[in-house]
C-alpha cells in the first residue's frame, strides 16, 4: 500500500473526504508539523464543513502528542487563525478549510509565527515527506489543549480600521452563502449603523444554496435579485472560510475584484500619504494611476499570497491587494482578510456619499477590463510563445515576473500559464477604449485556440 498522501498543493492541503484526507492523515499531518516548525504553541480552528470538526480533532491530536499545547479557537473563518497567530504570539497556526471547494473536499491552511504562510517553497512539501514517512519518536511530556475565545478581540481589531463615526446608515445585502462569514458580521453588526439583510445566513455544510463562491456567476443571481428587492446600498458576499469578500453595487453590478483593489489603496492613502501599495501585475493601470495621484508608491508582486505577502514584508506595504479579490493588510501581519475590505468600502461611501456604482464606474470607464479569462490548451507553452512572437516585437515593454505582461500605448495584456493545469489565464485592459479592449482580447483568443476552462 503506497503512503503517498496527494492532497498536498503549492500553498495549502485540499482533498477529497475520505480517500484524499481523512483522520489518520490529519493526525499525520499534525505530528508533521510539529517535527518541521518544532512549535511549543499553535492555534488551531476549522471553518463550518460538515467534516471539519472532526479533522479538525485529529489535527489537535497529532499536534498534542508531539508536545504541543493547542490553542482551540473553534469553528471560525481563516483569517480568525491568522489573527490569533498573531495577536496572541503563538508559534504557528492550522486552519481546517476547503474554502469553496465542493462539500466532500476538505483541507488545512499553515502559518508560522506572526501568521508567516508556509507554501510549497518554504517547508509544506518537507511537512508532506514527514507525513507519508509516519515515523514520529514518542514525546514525555503530551501537549495541552485550551478553548480560546479570541472572537472579542478580533472584533476589536476590526473596527480600528475605521473610524465608526464617519460611518452613516447604509442598507448592505449580506450573503455568507452558508459559510462561516455571517457570524462576523452579527459579532460587528452591534457597533455600526448598517441595516443587515442577511440571506443564505445560517453556516451549513450541506451547502443548501450552492458552494459558496461568488466568482461562478451562476451563484450570483440571488444577491442581485435581494439587492433589487430591498433597494440596498450594496451587496456582500464571500467564499466558505471568508478570506475573500465580493462586492455588487446598488444597481446589482457585480464589481471586478480589480476596482475594489484601486478603491482599497485610495483609502488607505487618503489617511496615511506617502505609503507603499503592493499589487500583482495581471492588471495594473488603475492602481498606478490611482496610487501615483495620491503620493502612493506602487509595488509589483508576482500573483498569489505568499509572493505577496513576502514582497508586502520586503517594502512594509500598507495594503496588497489582487484581481482574484484578496486583500492584505500591514496591522493584520500581512495577511488576507475578507471583513477589512468591507469595512473600508462603506466607510468611503459614507465619507464621500456617493454611492458604490459613482466610486467604481469612472475607473471601470477609464481602465475597461477582460476579466480574466481561463483557456484549456493541448500545448500551452506552444501556444504562449506564439502569442509572444505575435506581439512583443511592437510592444513599448515585456515583463516576465508572472507570465507574459506586454505594454503598448492603449492597451495592455498579461497571459500566463496555470501551475497544476493545461490552463492560461488572459487578461486585458486599455486606456478608456472598451472596444479596443474587446478586439484585442478576441485576437488573442483566437491566436490561443483551445476551449474555455
């Protein structure tokens, strides 16, 4: 029988239950990490899937009889873990989360101390080598379990992004899609003047509504019917573990996750001048622009949370933030939130009182986007270098940090290639021109060939 364990990925653990992941696996996977990390402490909590508690257990178990104490902070949101890490200086952190997976797929996402990410390139496959090779010394002395109630605090955190004052009543559509988010948002709803019209609110893993990821279009009709419905000020979504939040504005207009990044920077520049915006290279023009006319510095970061959590550590960056609709911040130690953004959004539509379409329709007017647009190829670097030969030539510059980005005077593109799969991902964007943007994305599209991924 093969002792290779296949859920590990290039950032976090995902597998199916019970062949891919399973108890004896995340038993495994907790004596694991204590041999890597040699941690006296860690946090540990799981998000609301139907397995997760009791993955989530074995975990602590495997972590307890290496001699670690454990920090059980319960079911909870992974940015919970990564607050916990941190505010309450521990060694490490495990999340139990399969994000938006589909609800017989569970994983694990791992920090070190001050909520570091542990990835492909900094010690997850050492963890997994350690894991299938199950030979784990016995410890004296077995380590503790403590129930953590850690939720006050990181409410408290929370609200010091935002001044509560400036905060005026907003009708906001909140739709946790049965994940985990909607018990933040009760935990908040107490200290602003917003008006909550909660829907698909209760956690459940059964996932009665879908799987909770707003980015498949078909899961967001609901939110854009109850915003029409009720007249709200805006519409909330995010995935299972709420590390990524998703924004419609008041006409039901679901909002790239690339304007939120602009919005994002703007208001942290407005209070803190001069600071550093860090942001991946797959669209670029509006934070430049954005971030250049506030006295902002803007920092490149190849795409995906570790690069750009390591470059935000690099140049103490204020704010990251990518398309895919993650969003990082310095006070939370670097790491992704899906409630700071929210909170920083409202409060800039109360502070400006424009509504959330005025705040975003300008930009989108002037920086008009593909969206990123996933093609299945028989040969992608074939295809890659064909796109490469086809434009570069008269291109005003060509950069390779994430795949192929090439610049010319109105318009734009980065193309590059999934790690796991026979996949490019395509994006364009032009200086205020939409049919340019169009005609050029369908030549490449054309020059590419496969079938939509």
């Amino acid at each position: 029988m093969s002792n290779e364990i296949t859920c590990f990925k290039a950032y976090d653990v995902r597998g199916r239950i019970p062949d891919e992941l399973n108890e004896d696996i995340a038993y495994r996977i907790g004596r694991a990490y204590a041999s890597f990390v040699s941690p006296s402490k860690v946090v540990v909590g799981h998000d609301i899937r139907l397995t997760s508690e009791s993955i989530s257990n074995a975990l602590i178990e495997g972590l307890r009889d290496s001699g670690v104490d454990v920090l059980h902070i319960g079911t909870c949101g992974t940015e919970e873990v990564y607050f916990a890490t941190f505010h309450y200086e521990t060694d490490g952190g495990i999340a139990v989360t399969a994000s938006h997976n589909p609800k017989d797929y569970n994983g694990m996402k791992f920090v070190r101390e001050q909520s570091r990410p542990i990835s492909a390139d900094t010690g997850l496959m050492d963890i997994r080598a350690l894991a299938e090779a199950n030979a784990f010394e016995k410890v004296d002395n077995r380590g503790a379990l403590e129930r953590l109630d850690h939720r006050p605090a990181y409410i408290e955190h929370l609200l010091g992004y935002i001044d509560k004052s400036n905060c005026r009543p907003l009708k906001i559509v909140s739709n946790p899609g049965n994940g985990g988010a909607g018990a933040v948002v009760d935990a908040l709803d107490a200290a602003l003047p917003y008006e909550f019209i909660r829907m698909h609110h209760e956690p459940d893993g059964n996932f009665p509504n879908g799987v909770p990821n707003p980015l498949l279009v078909e899961n967001r009709a609901p939110t854009i019917e109850k915003i029409a419905e009720t007249g709200a000020d805006l519409g909330i979504a995010w995935d299972g573990d709420f590390d990524r939040c998703f924004f419609f504005d008041e006409l039901g207009q679901f909002i790239e996750g690339y304007y939120i990044v602009g919005l994002l920077a703007s208001a942290f520049l407005d209070k803190q001048p001069g600071q550093k915006i860090v942001h991946d290279p797959r669209l670029t023009w509006n934070t430049l622009d954005i971030v250049a006319a506030r006295g902002g510095s803007a920092v490149v970061s190849k795409s995906g949370h570790a690069f750009i959590k390591e470059r935000m550590r690099e140049v103490d960056g204020v704010y990251g933030g990518e398309m895919s609709a993650h969003h990082y911040f310095r006070d939370f130690s670097y790491c992704d939130s899906g409630m700071i953004p929210w909170l920083l959004v409202t409060e800039l539509m109360s502070t400006t009182g424009k509504p959330l379409s005025a705040l975003v329709q300008e930009r989108v007017d002037l920086y008009p986007t593909s969206g990123e647009i996933n093609r299945r190829l028989e040969d992608a670097p074939k295809s890659l270098a064909a796109v490469r030969a086809a434009y570069e030539g008269q291109a005003n510059s060509s950069d390779d940090l994430d795949g192929l980005s090439l610049e010319f005077d109105d318009w734009r593109f980065n193309l590059r290639s999934s790690n796991t799969e026979p996949v490019v991902r395509l994006n364009v964007e032009s200086r205020g021109d939409a049919e340019l943007m169009r005609e050029k994305t369908e030549a490449i599209l054309a020059l590419l060939g496969g079938e939509p991924a």
